[in-house]
C-alpha cells in the first residue's frame, strides 16, 4: 500500500493508515476519504525562479507530475563535479499527480543535487520518488528543501544504493503541509562507503512533517552519521522515525544517530522513534533523542541585553537548528538553507 498505487488507481484503501507501524503518526487513509482526480499539466510560465536559481547548473522540473523536458534516467559520468537543480512544483489545486526520476552516479563521479519540492496552490495530492544509485567512489551531496502549500498531502521516498568507498552527504529541510512526509531507504555496502543524513524542521499552525529513514548495512567497514533536529509550535505536529540496521557480517560498522526538537508551545506535538538494530558483533553504534523547550536562562539573558521576547525565541531556535545547517558542505546550498531557516523564523534580512 503507497500513495503512489492510491493515485494510480483512485482507490483509497491503497493509501497507509495508522494501522501500518511506519505510518502510525501519519495516517492518510483518515485523512483521504475521496482521492481527486488527476491533475491538469500545469502552466509553465507561472513557474518563476526556484530556491537553487542562483547556484548554477542544469535543472530539471517536473510541474504537476510531467517532466518538462528530456525524459529516463540522469547518468553522471566522472570527471568535473556536476550540479544539477531539481524542482517538482504543484500548481493543482484539488489534483492528485506523482513523479519519478532515477540518477545513477558512474564510479568515481560528483554531483551536488539541490531539490526543491515547491506548492504553488493548495489542497493537491503528490508522490515524489527518486532512485539514486552511487558507483564505486562516486560522491554525492543532496539537499532537499520541501516547502509545499499548508493544505496539501505531499510524500516523497528516495531510495539510494552505494557502492563500495561511494560518499552520501543528505540534508533535508522541510516546512511540513497538511501531511508531509519524507523518507530516505539507503542500502549501504560498506566497503569504505560513507552516509550523512541530516534533517531540518520548522513547524507552525496545523502542519505536519514526518522524516523516516532506513540505513541498512549489508557489508563490513562502513559509516553512517545522521543529526535531526527540529522546532514546532501552535498545534503542528512533527514524526521522526530512524532505523539503522547492521546486518550479520557488517562488522566495523560505525553508526550514530541524533535527533533533537523544541516544543515551542503547548499544542505542539513531536512523536520520535530511533531504532538500532544490530547482528553483528563487532561494531560501534549509538542513538539519542531529546524533546524539550529553549533554555529558559538563556532567553532571560538575551531579554535582559534588550532583545524582545519573540526575536530573543526566533534567536535561540536559528542556533538550535544551525548546527545540522552548518554541516552542509557546498558554500551556496548552505547559504541558501541558512537563509530559509531565518525566513521561515521571522529573521530574514
């Protein structure tokens, strides 16, 4: 059961529910009671300038779940590092549409992969998945930025496959919708392959966000190093759920995980599940969570200096948050995530 087979064939019983473990905080079958109906092609003059505009390129869009231009899998073949921008914008109010794209790194290619996921009107239904696979040695550094309409359903999967000594760098920032998901399914093959998967979410009103990711370890020697954190108020409502696996045999494995998220206000809601599973002996592994509210003492201490409550609040949340930003490696994708997390603050400028 997915959204993507719900929007196929118009039947909801397709559709996840609270019933489904993995979905249990982000339930669509009780959200959905009538699918829509697929949506119009979309006007592409309407498009404007996406978030990565600035940062150089090639670009892909897929507007309303049709690929504007070129169609089949991207290959990166090695040699000069690449940057490829990828926007799938909704412009379908009450529509429903999906789209799918798969990338493959050749061994011993670069690419920086800026994706933007942008809502243009409300109340539209979409799936987005995205096949990523990485040679030997290829690096890859992805930062998705989700910024979809308050009223809209939105998934979106990546599952990503690495090859020996390949480098994974993932940073996803996401300002949730009516229900909003992102999950990341990552096959690791050890052998030297390393993995960062960070996340970002700012939360406010009646939105709702779920990053959920999977790093299945299958060969020895391998890393993974994964920091979220968060910050919702008014009634939003945030899921992180976080699975590391360690096959039999994945010996030498290293693998951290850390998730950490502000409640802002009292309705506000965050629901965390990290999850270590391990069958090998020889290994190094680790989990923390934390939920809580801003250091009491340094929000009296920044009023104190003459800050106002709500700048002083905006203030500490930017750094709480800024230490997941400032482990994206690519200058201008950094600056335009910091710059993001000011905007979606109030501290923009």
């Amino acid at each position: 059961m997915s959204l993507a087979s719900a929007i196929r064939t118009g039947d909801v019983a397709e559709l996840p529910s609270r019933r489904d473990e993995d979905w249990r905080w982000t339930d669509l079958r009780g959200l959905i009671r009538i699918m829509p109906p697929a949506s119009p092609p979309g006007d592409a003059a309407r498009l404007g300038a996406g978030p990565f505009d600035s940062l150089g390129g090639e670009e892909i869009v897929f507007l309303n779940g049709r690929r504007l231009t070129g169609e089949g899998a991207v290959r990166i073949d090695a040699g000069a590092p690449r940057t490829l921008r990828l926007r799938f914008v909704s412009q379908a109010a009450q529509g429903a549409h999906q789209a799918a794209l798969s990338v493959v790194l050749e061994p011993g290619a670069a690419l920086t992969l800026l994706e933007s996921h942008e809502g243009a009107d409300g109340a539209y239904v979409t799936d987005t998945a995205i096949d990523l696979t990485l040679g030997e040695g290829a690096g890859l550094e992805r930062l998705v930025l989700i910024d979809e309409a308050a009223d809209a359903v939105a998934v979106g999967a990546a599952d990503i496959s690495l090859s020996p000594r390949s480098r994974l760098a993932q940073t996803t920032l996401t300002s949730g919708a009516r229900r909003q998901r992102a999950e990341t399914r990552v096959s690791h093959s050890g052998g030297g392959a390393t993995v960062r998967l960070d996340g970002v979410y700012l939360l406010d009103g009646p939105r709702h966000a779920d990053l959920t990711s999977e790093v299945v370890h299958a060969g020895p020697g391998g890393a993974t190093d994964q920091l979220t954190k968060g910050a919702v108020q008014g009634a939003a409502r945030a899921v992180f759920q976080g699975r590391i696996i360690v096959r039999e045999g994945a010996d030498q494995t290293d693998a951290r995980m850390g998730h950490h998220a502000l409640l802002l206000s009292d309705r506000a809601e965050v629901d965390a599940k990290p999850e270590l599973e391990i069958y090998a002996d020889d290994v190094a592994c680790a989990h923390g969570n934390t939920v809580g509210a801003l250091d009491e003492e340094a929000l009296f201490y920044a009023q104190a200096r003459g800050m106002p409550e709500a700048e002083a609040r905006a203030m500490l949340t930017e750094a709480f948050v800024g230490a997941v930003v400032d482990r994206i490696e690519h200058d201008g994708a950094r600056d335009v995530a910091r710059a993001w997390v000011a905007a979606r603050l109030g501290r923009a400028g």
